[in-house]
C-alpha cells in the first residue's frame, strides 16, 4: 500500500472517531451512560393491597389483596392471577424510561389525554395511592409503553411490559377494560401432596355410580393409595394416582361464571377431595346452560370457589376417569423363542 494510500485511510479513521466523540457529547448528560434511566417508582411490591384500574368511560376494575390472597370484588369476588399482579407489580417497580415530550398539548398524541390513559393507583393500608400514573392509549413498541405521572406532562417511553397482565396484546384505545382480564383460571390451586382421599362419581337418571374410591396410607417413608371399593381386583398403582392429582393443577377454565346458575343440586359428575387435617372439596360438573347434548364445556362448581368455572369438554374428559385408569402396568412378556 502507498503511503499516500496509508494517510488518506488515516484522516478517513480520524473523522470517524472524531464524528463518534462529538454525537456522544451532544448527548443529554443525564442519558450519556443509558438511553433508559430508572423512573424512580418509590413503594415496596410487598406492602401493595389494593390496584385501581380506571379509563374514562369505562367500570373500573379493582384489585384487593384479603388475607395474602388477590381478590377481584366486581367480579363475584373471584380469586386475581397471583403471577399477573406480581408481574405488573414488579415491571411498574423496576421500570425505566426516557423523556419523549414535556407539552401538554402533544399528550393526545400518546393516548395521554384525560379520555384516553389508563389511570393506575396503587394503595397500601391507606385510601390515599401510595403511586398513581397514567398508561398511554396508544401503542408502543412490545415491552414499552406511553407513561406519565400525576400532576406532570412530562411523558415518558417506558421500558415495561405492563399490558401483558392485563392480556392486552395491542393497543389500550382499542380494547376495553376487563376484569375478566385478571382472573385465575385455575380452578384447584392446592399441593397434590396434600390430597389424602378421592372419590368421583357419575350420576346418570338420579342414581350415583362411584367410579373411583381412593384414600391415602403412609407407608414407612411413601405414601400409597388404596380403593375403598371391594370390587377392585388389582393394587393401585399410586404413581398414577399421584399423576393425577397433579393434572389437576394444570386445568385451565376458559373463564370464570356468575355463582348463581342453576342445575348444580342435579350435577352430572362430582369429585371429592380429602386434604390433610379433614378439609374437604366438592366439585360438581354439568353441561353448559344452552348447550345441551354436544355441549362443548361444561359448568364447575367447586365449594371453596365464589364463582363456576367454564371447564372444555376436553378438559373435563381427563378427569371422568375410572378405577382402571390406576391399574398397574402389566409386565412384559418374554419373547417366545422361535421353533425353526
């Protein structure tokens, strides 16, 4: 390479790095070591009892924290996605941002106007908002969102995935709030290990069949299951049945239903189950109101439960078992050696 060549490359390099030094000076000092600063949300994710959701024109949804359990009261009191508030609370608490307007004429622009925000107060013991902030209408790019604080126009890009919880997947301007939105959509949240007895039953035409009779015996260090029926002729497999109980908390209801519908003192299906210390759980099922023959879900109701569960008929289907579905595998036969 010339020597010409070889000053020309160098003035080249020199401008670049001189271009680099002058872009990082012009920037704001208080964002020259991150785009995105923390927003400084002051309150403890532990102490929060109670998230007030408002949007002009549109109910209200209240979140309450009862006895360390989240409670959605406008909905029948039906228990809240523990994980969905935890998110939301810990994703508002770590959130950072960066200042992308400070005149209130452009707050519209975000979907910050007073008829479009999403209003978020978050409480402790007090019935003043230990914080309250405003949710942009508009969208922004996945995992951020349009933020301002109260008695501020300064607005703010947010790094936070705060719609996520709320099972909004696009625009807030573009759907309404939803309780629904909150609730748990788990219809048995306990410890299998604390089941010690389980029966089922069908009830076809008035008359109760038992299909399954179960209680639990510690043995040494294991516990096994054991039919309370004298019609089974074979050992449970208690593998199976702790399987079972397992499935059971990975049941998703398709929604929650009002408390009051009818038909649960005729169900079509009952589950009992016995926890450690005596508590017992009565679930009932019957086909969907309106639904009738074919019915794709059916109806739960569940005695520690205030409202019914809309459970799929494919659901359902794994939990209307029978005593055989516990039997142990049979073993292997040998293979028989060929005669040539």
């Amino acid at each position: 390479m010339k020597s010409k060549q070889i000053v020309l490359l160098g003035i080249i390099f020199a401008v670049l790095v001189l271009g680099v030094c002058v872009k990082e000076l012009q920037k704001p000092k208080e964002l020259s070591v991150e785009e995105y600063a923390p927003l400084q949300f002051s309150f403890d994710t532990g102490v929060i009892e109670k998230i007030l959701l408002s949007k002009a024109a549109e109910k209200s949804i209240e979140l309450v924290k009862e006895n360390g359990q989240w409670r959605i009261p406008g909905l029948w009191n039906a228990r809240a996605d523990e994980n969905a508030i935890q998110k939301f609370l810990a994703e508002t608490r770590q959130a950072k941002g960066e200042v992308r307007s400070s005149d209130s004429s452009l707050l519209k622009d975000f979907g910050l106007g007073d008829d479009q925000a999403l209003s978020v107060s978050l409480f402790e013991k007090s019935e003043k908002p230990a914080v309250r902030f405003f949710i942009g209408g508009e969208r922004a790019e996945d995992g951020f969102v349009f933020l301002k604080f109260e008695n501020s126009d300064m607005v703010y890009l947010a790094q936070a995935d705060l719609l996520t919880p709320m099972k909004v997947y696009g625009s807030l301007n573009e759907k309404k709030l939803s309780a629904e939105s909150w609730a748990a959509l788990n219809p048995f949240p306990f410890e299998p290990s604390q089941v010690t007895g389980l029966e089922l039953k069908r009830v076809e035409k008035g008359k109760e069949n038992v299909t399954v009779a179960l209680e639990a015996v510690k043995e040494g260090d294991k516990k096994n299951w054991h039919s309370s029926k004298k019609d089974v002729p074979f050992k449970m497999a208690s593998e199976k049945v702790e399987a079972f109980l397992f499935s059971l908390t990975n049941v998703q209801a398709a929604k929650v239903l009002d408390p009051k519908a009818s038909g649960f003192d005729a169900p079509v299906w009952q589950m009992q189950l016995t926890l450690e210390g005596g508590r017992e759980i009565l679930v009932k099922a019957k086909p969907e109101e309106n639904e009738g023959e074919g019915a794709s879900h059916v109806m739960m109701q569940i005695s520690t439960e205030p409202v019914l569960f809309q459970i799929s008929k494919h659901y359902f289907e794994t939990l209307d078992i029978e005593d055989k579905q516990f039997a142990p595998e049979e073993p292997a036969k040998p293979e028989q050696p060929k005669v040539s």
